[in-house]
C-alpha cells in the first residue's frame, strides 16, 4: 500500500511548530499579568464591600415619598444630601433636581444622559475581569499544550528531564489560568450584581425626581 505525502509537509509542521513554541513566552507573560490583576481586583472587591453605603428598599420607598412630599426644591435637595445613598448618586439627583430652567424634554434627557454614564462607567469596571474570566481558562490550555509538544518529542528520545520540566510548565500554567478565571469571575459576579443594584435604584429615584421637577 502507497503511503501519500503532502509537498512540503515537513515545512508546513515545522512552520507550525515554531509558530506554537513562540506563543508560550506571550502566554505565560499574559497569565502573570492576569494574576497580578486578579489580585488587584480582589482588593478593591474588599475594599468596596466595606466601603459601600448599604441602601435598602425600605430607604429607596422612604425616600421616593420625601421626594413626593417635598414642597420646594430646596427641600428635595436637602432630603437627598441627607439620604443614605451613596454620594455618586445623590450628586447626581441633585444634577437633576437643578435642571428647573430646562423644558420637560430637555430635562428627561440630561437624566437619561446621566444614567447612560453611569451605566458606561460600571461596564468598564467589569470589562477587565470578564475578559480574564473567558480568557483565562483558554491561555490555560494553550500553556498546556504548548510544552506537551516538547514533552513528548523528548520522551521519544529518552530525555526525561526535559520531560519533567514541561509537564511542570503545562500543569502550572493549567492552574494559573484557570485559578485566575475562577476568581475573576466571583469578583464580576459580585460587582455586577452590586451594579444592577446600583443603577436600578438610580433609575427608580430619578423617576421620582423628575416627576416631582414636572412641577415646576
């Protein structure tokens, strides 16, 4: 039986080969990157859990009837400032409480605005870990196949020890991108709850306050 080869087969592996090889230095660099992110972005997890005003439905209902209640826009105001609500969101309401020159359309639309910016800013605190979170567990599997290649050309020709030290590299890369992932991923979910959150609340008391300012 006629065994077919393909012209230039020998080429095109070694070209891949090379190829493959060449990539591990960049993904082992990007896994340790990810590491020192996932760090960083674990710490500012805690520190925004501790640091974040802690606002329940009971103070978003009590404070959507003293926006109701209010009888002037100095009073509406006031009530804000000596909300509960985080400070981002009560400058923001105020933003919106001060816009009585504006026409009803004009004024929805600053507000609509304001919200759009919020919203654009908590996606871009998300975005770095969710991109670790899908990436992660890839560049995972390339550091472990990469030295595999290695590994078990030098199997075939007796060299354990460098072997060992790619099976060492391919399960170390294995868990640093999958460690990595797993924690980005809590600190997304995390956040991004929080978030929704957030923006659920501003949009509630915006409503509030823009139809106490219809008013005027």
């Amino acid at each position: 039986m006629m065994v077919m080869t393909i012209p230039g087969g020998d080429f095109l592996t070694t070209g891949l080969n090379l190829i493959s090889q060449s990539l591990l230095i960049p993904v082992v660099i990007i896994l340790l990157i990810f590491v020192v992110v996932v760090v960083v972005s674990l710490g500012g997890l805690i520190y925004e859990y501790t640091s974040r005003a802690k606002v329940s439905v009971a103070d978003v209902s009590n404070l959507i009837l003293d926006i109701n209640n209010s009888d002037s826009l100095d009073s509406l105001k006031s009530k804000i400032n000596n909300s509960p609500l985080p400070q981002t969101q009560r400058t923001l309401l105020v933003k919106i409480a001060s816009t009585e020159n504006l026409s009803l359309n004009s004024r929805e639309a600053f507000a609509r605005k304001l919200i759009e910016n919020e919203e654009n800013l908590t996606d871009k605190s998300l975005e770095i870990t969710d991109i670790i979170t899908r990436i992660g567990p890839t560049l995972g599997l390339m550091g472990t196949l990469i030295p595999l290649g290695t590994g078990l050309a030098a199997l075939g020709s007796g060299d354990v020890n460098t072997l060992s030290q790619s099976l060492i590299v391919a399960f170390d890369t294995t868990v640093v991108g999958i460690g990595s992932g797993a924690v980005a991923y809590i600190v997304s979910k995390l956040r991004n709850r929080w978030y929704e959150e957030y923006l659920s609340n501003l949009d509630v008391l915006s409503d509030a306050v823009l139809d106490f300012m219809s008013k005027y």
